[in-house]
C-alpha cells in the first residue's frame, strides 16, 4: 500500500494558501534548468578524495591565542565525556520511540533533564532542542500560547542572531515584537518597565548580555508579574556556577546553548539548545520529554512522555513542529556536568571571571576603555580610539584572534567583544596585551 502523508484536499488547501495552482510551481524560483551538473567532474577514488581534504586542511590557520565569544566558548572538555559519548550504545542511538529497547539513552535523558532544572533551579524541561537561538523562539512562542496574548517586548543586549531568530519565526504570525534599544550597550530598564503592560506576553532578556554584562532582574521580573507578563531569558550555562540563577530571578522560561557544556567549537556545530520553565507551563513546552515510571514488575523505567508535537496526533495544531532533540550533545552536556559536579562548577566560573577580571584590568592599563559599566562574566566590550577593524586585522597577523569586532552586527566602528576563558594563561594574557600595546 503507497503511503501519501496528505490526501488531495489537504494538498489544494495547501496550495490555496500559498496562491499556486499546483505543487511544482513552489519550485518554479529555483534554476534547476541551468545547473550544469557535468561541472562536477569525473569521479575519483576515496584515497584521492581523501588527500584532496588534507590539502585544503593544510590551508587552516592555527591560532596562538582565541579571545572569540559571542555566544560560543572555547572551554576545557573532560577526557571523560568523550570516552562516554563515543561508546556505540550512545553514538549509534535513534529516537527511543520503543522503550522497552532504549532504556539507557531514555535514561541518559532524564538525567540530563534533573541536571538542567538543577542547573538552572527550575522545575521542568524536555529532551533538549536544536540551539540556542532556537529555544529562545520556542520559548516566545510557548508563552503566547500561555498568555493568549499578542505583544512581545524584547530587550537589544540579547544575542543579536537569537534575535533574528525570533524575528523570523514570527514573521508570518499576527503578533508584534517590540525591541528595546540598549543604553550605550546596557540595557534600558526604565524603558522596558514602562513598555509592560497587559497586552504584552513576555519580556524577553539575556543574561549575562551579549556584551558581557550581568544584572540581577528580579525586580524587573516581579513588575512584569504584576501585569501578567511572563519572564523569557536566555542564559549562559556556565555563568550559573556564580551568577543567581533563572529560577531565584523568578523567570517563567529559561533557555540558553548548550555548546558550553562539554562541546567542541566543530566550526560552528551541532550543538544543542536548552529550554527549562515552571512545571504549571509543562504541557506546553515543544519537543519531547523522557518521564520516570515503573513496569509490571514494580522496577524503575523510563518513557518518553507529552509529545505533544505534529508526528504524533496533533498534526498541524501541535504545540510544535519540533521533532527531535540533539541526544548525543545534550549527553555530553550531561557527562560534563556530572564529571564538574557543583562545586566544580562554581570553580570554573570563578576562574572564567577571574581570569577576565585580570585581562581587563591590562587592557585598561595600557590605556584602553572598557565599556560595561557594571559587572561582566567572561566576556566584555573594548573601545580603541582607532577603527576597531584594523586592531583585529593587525593582531590576526600576528595569529591572535582578538574577540568579535561589533560592527559586525551593527554595533560601534571602534570596539571590540573580547572573551577570556579558563584556557587562557596570565602568561598568554601578558602577552597579548603587550604585543597590543605595541600595535597602539
């Protein structure tokens, strides 16, 4: 029997809405007819396509020293997680769907979820989702489900590529979103204050900031509570070994990526996204969720449970068209944690501060201006008196990636985000701030 996912009608519905007569004219933009697929070339042999890929690897520049942050952090990785995640029983996993078959990465899951509401003291969260830019989107999403409401305040200093994500999300959905300029490069809390009101379903805020720096919102949070409005936030995993947590904050949903926990930069993935919220909000969080139960014998096992999502029943009125999570990354997150341990955690964001707290300490010394006013974690924003671009380019001579220039996201000519992790030596921060001092 031929299975067709949607009958005849779904299909003219569907065409309907988009203004085409038929399927294929969905494609009619692509240029398939002038693709010369001969360009390709001849096909050649797995060794020679092997020694064509260390030839372009050999083109990589190595970096001495990497300041780069933005939303992705070079951290020590324990031995441990990558002996754990490369054991086949986990590396070869598929979706658990049969648990009586999949019990240990069902198990792994939920113990990622305890470690994440633990991490974050709140109450529930699910499998994991794809990023952290997308999680913050589900996040908005979820909370207009909750409020039935259509505005959404969104603060600047969030991570400027998590806004756009959220931006595209909503594009084609009847709900306005309100961003809220920074001050200089710190958040305007007078103007998202007096921007709360009934109308609106959430504030939408991150913590630390994309430029580093780091505020205690729970005043803002219990005047938002006061109209009805939810707390959405994005927050930087590691930061919660020191900085007061989303749920102490009072926050409704918390979301953040989950490369920092025990994941390799990978030029640029797969990593994982993290969503956690109130328990009273758990039916309607996207994605799936692993739940604790007991056989027919009385032992413990695992299932996954509140799926909620269009592969199931709901179709096209699922909370969510979230089909998966990100298992073998969200099980490294979880190895990471567990290896680390709480006062483990608390050490590392002690030493990631502290070793940023010294950097900026040279930098203001050799005459540079550092431009948040308050506390940062790891991260923070550098001004020059010279186009920021030609300070990177010169230092990047010399095999120094110097953090992430701002104009690259529209931000001041003349700064710099700098980030400073625990790989970075007092020694090798000397010397960069020297060989700087140099090119000023």
């Amino acid at each position: 029997m031929n299975f067709c996912p949607h009958t005849s009608e779904d299909i003219k519905e569907m065409c309907a809405v988009c203004n085409v007569n038929e399927v294929d004219e969905l494609f009619k933009d692509l240029p398939i007819e002038k693709i010369n697929f001969k360009k390709l070339g001849k096909g050649i042999s797995e060794y020679e396509g092997f020694n064509q890929i260390l030839d372009m690897a050999k083109k990589n520049k190595l970096l001495s020293y990497h300041f780069i942050g933005a939303g992705l952090y070079d951290h020590v990785i324990p031995s441990v997680v990558d002996f754990v995640a490369s054991r086949s029983e986990f590396y070869t996993a598929y979706t658990p769907y049969q648990p009586e078959c999949s019990q240990g990465t069902l198990q792994a899951l939920f113990e990622y979820q305890t470690a994440m509401c633990n991490l974050t003291d709140l109450d529930v969260t699910n499998a994991s989702l794809y990023d952290g830019g997308t999680a913050l989107a589900e996040a908005v999403l979820m909370s207009l489900r909750i409020t039935k409401r259509e505005k959404i305040i969104m603060d600047k200093s969030v991570n400027p590529i998590y806004r756009n994500i959220v931006k595209t999300y909503l594009k084609f959905l009847p709900y306005e979103l309100v961003e809220v300029d920074t001050v200089g490069i710190e958040p305007d809390f007078e103007r998202i204050k007096s921007l709360l009101d009934l109308d609106v379903a959430c504030f939408v805020f991150q913590n630390p900031t994309f430029y580093g720096s780091v505020y205690d919102w729970t005043d803002l949070i219990n005047i938002a509570h006061e109209k009805g409005v939810l707390a959405v936030s994005s927050v930087y995993p590691i930061s919660l070994g020191i900085v007061k947590t989303p749920g102490k904050m009072g926050v409704d949903i918390a979301t953040g990526e989950g490369q920092s926990l025990g994941n390799p930069l990978s030029f640029g993935g797969p990593y994982f996204g993290f969503l956690v919220t109130k328990k009273k909000y758990i039916r309607n969080m996207p994605g799936r969720i692993v739940g604790e139960t007991v056989d027919r014998n009385n032992k413990r096992a695992f299932v996954l449970t509140l799926q909620a999502r269009e592969q199931h029943i709901k179709r096209h009125r699922a909370t969510s068209n979230i089909c998966s999570n990100e298992g073998l990354c969200a099980l490294r997150a979880l190895v990471y944690l567990c290896s680390l341990g709480k006062s483990g955690l608390k050490e590392l964001a002690l030493l990631n501060f502290s070793k940023s707290e010294y950097m900026k300490e040279k930098l203001s010394d050799i005459g540079l201006t550092i431009k948040n006013k308050g506390t940062t974690f790891n991260e923070f924003v550098v001004e020059f008196k010279k186009d920021a671009k030609e300070v990177f380019s010169a230092l990047l001579s010399k095999n120094i990636a110097f953090g992430v220039p701002l104009y690259l996201f529209e931000g001041p000519e003349n700064a710099i985000l700098v980030n400073v992790t625990e790989r970075m030596s007092k020694e090798k921060i000397d010397n960069v701030c020297s060989i700087l001092e140099a090119i000023l």
